[in-house]
C-alpha cells in the first residue's frame, strides 16, 4: 500500500526542492520613481530616434531601472514647435528638435543657423565639442530648457523638380520650402527664390500638387522621405550644417535629484556620440540608395558655392551684429 504524504510536509519538499533548484525566491520588479517623456518627430528607425531610445536605455540601466524615459517617434506628441510648448511646463520631458525651432527665442542661437558658417563637418564639431559648444549648450536656459547633448542633422541642400540648381541664378523664380526660420526664408529671398513654411511630412503632398518647385533638407531626409521620387536634381552646395539639440524640460530638471541629473547628463552625451555615429552609416546608405534608384541627378559641389556664400553675407550682419567677434571665432576654429 502506497504511503499518502501529509500536505504540509509536501509543501516543504516541495519548497525545499525549488529552493536546490534556484526557483524559490523571484526577485522583485524595480519600480520606477520617474516615468518621463520623450519627444522624437523622426520615424522609427531614424538615427536621431535609435538614439533617443539609447538614451532611455542608458538611463534606465544606470539608475537601476528608477528612472524610465519612454520615447515616442513620429510626431506622436505633435509638431516640434508644439513639444516645445509642452516642454515650458514640463508636459513633455525631453525631446530632439531643431534650433531652427528656437532662434526667434534665442537670438543667439543665430549664429549656429548662419548659412556657410563650417567648412565641413570636421570644422563644426571642433566647435561644438569644445568651449564654444558648451557656452551654447548654457543659452536654452532663456526658454526654460535645459541643453543635453548636440546631434548630428548632416549639411542641407537643395532639391528640386524643375531644373538642375548650378548657381544663385537658377533659383531665381522658384517656391521652396523651408524651415520656418526668419534667416532661411531671407536667405532664400536674396537668391531670386520665394520661402514658403509648412510641415515636414507634407513635403511630398507639396511637390505632387505643384504647391512647390525645391526644397532643402539632408540627405535621409531626402531619400527616406522618398522626396528623391519627386525632385530629381539635388545640388550639393551644402549651405547650411546645422546641429541639433537634445533638451529636457526645466520644470523636469528642477524635481529630479542632483544624482539622476548627472547619470541623465552624461547619458545624453553618449547617445549623442552613438547618433553621430549612426548618422554617417545612414547618410551614405541615404546617398547611394537614392543613386541607384535611378531618380536623382546629383549637382556637385562647385565654385559656385562662393557665389551663394557671397549671397549669403547679409544675413551675418542682420542677424548676428552683437555676435560678430564670436562669429569670427568659430569661422576661424
């Protein structure tokens, strides 16, 4: 006759072989004490939000999970002027945006937005890694955000569907669309062209309703954006290479303790390290795909790109006269 075992004591065997095989006790979950949020108007898989969302992860692992930042790509949260209104009273927490967004607010963000500025890429970063890029970092302040970290955007040009852009000359006539920025839009005006300022997303609608002739944009952008199906001709004259900026809301700031404020900070430059990275990987696959898809005639870069810098100088003295010697500086950095 089988022998029936007593259930307390089969509960302690049981107990007591879970706890031989590792299985006894089941760690508990980390709850959060800041679940905050992020702001990214690039589609999923951009680099700007595979960085945002290093970021989150970096954050997350390095305060031990008290600190969840959750990253929504797309414009969920709505336009980048519309997150930085947000952000003046903590709505949103963090986000990507553009200083373009910002340069009414804070004159002196014009400076960074001065067509022709860099000489290349290499030029731009020595500035902004250095004492210069911190000093900038310090002015978004004025608008009750705190700067992160700089990410890459790569140089913009322009495209068009119309005809090849060689010189000033051909952009006599022209509608573009840009950024919703005075300097662009007068930079655009001092070559012949008429600014026009809408959405980002309804740039291909524009172009297949002849609302617009050209545009201006990097080149993911242009290629992800399938922007190259609509305007062949890209000229390469890469007038201006604009960084832009990874914020948290003051608001935001203030509430968190001085521990998951530096853990953050430091966060953010890594991130930043790692989009800049991912930029370049994306901007030459962005290039040869749009290439051999066959949609594009690429207008290199020339001597004309002296003629539209010659175009362009203007702007330096209406926009940046109190600036002038800091101008000079970063030309010469």
């Amino acid at each position: 006759m089988n022998e029936v075992i007593p259930l307390r004591k089969f509960l302690s065997l049981l107990a007591a072989l879970l706890l031989l095989c590792g299985c006894a006790e089941v760690p508990e979950e980390t709850v959060p004490e800041y679940v905050l949020t992020y702001a990214e108007n690039q589609p999923e898989g951009y680099p700007t939000v595979l960085s945002a969302e290093r970021f989150a992860e970096l954050v997350r692992e390095r305060t031990g999970g008290k600190v969840v930042i959750q990253v929504k790509a797309g414009g969920e949260y709505g336009s980048e002027s519309e997150v930085l209104e947000q952000m003046a009273f903590g709505g949103i927490d963090f986000a990507r945006v553009s200083l373009a967004e910002l340069s009414d607010e804070i004159p002196k963000l014009n400076i960074l937005l001065l067509p022709f500025l860099y000489e290349d890429a290499d030029h731009m970063w020595r500035i902004l890694d250095g004492e210069i890029g911190e000093d900038f970092l310090s002015v978004f302040s004025e608008a009750g955000l705190v700067g992160l970290s700089w990410y890459d955007a790569g140089a913009r040009c322009f495209y068009t569907d119309v005809k090849p852009i060689r010189s000033p000359a051909d952009m006599a006539g022209l509608t573009v669309r840009v950024q919703d920025s005075h300097m662009v839009m007068d930079m655009v005006k001092l070559m012949g062209a008429t600014p026009v300022t809408f959405p980002y997303g309804d740039v291909s609608y524009a172009f297949e309703m002849d609302k617009i002739d050209a545009a201006e944009n990097n080149w993911p952008a242009y290629q992800i954006q399938e922007h190259y199906r609509l305007a062949k001709f890209f000229t390469v004259d890469e007038h201006s290479r604009v960084p832009e900026i990874q914020l948290a809301s003051q608001r935001t700031w203030d509430v968190l303790p001085e521990q998951y404020r530096d853990i953050i900070a430091a966060c953010a430059r890594e991130s930043a390290l790692y989009q800049r990275e991912l930029w370049k990987e994306q901007e030459a696959r962005s290039r040869a795909e749009a290439i051999e898809a066959g949609c594009v005639e690429i207008i290199p870069r020339t001597v004309q790109k002296d003629a539209f810098r010659a175009l362009a100088e203007p702007l330096y003295e209406r926009y940046c006269a109190d600036y002038m010697d800091l101008v000079a500086q970063i030309q010469n950095g």
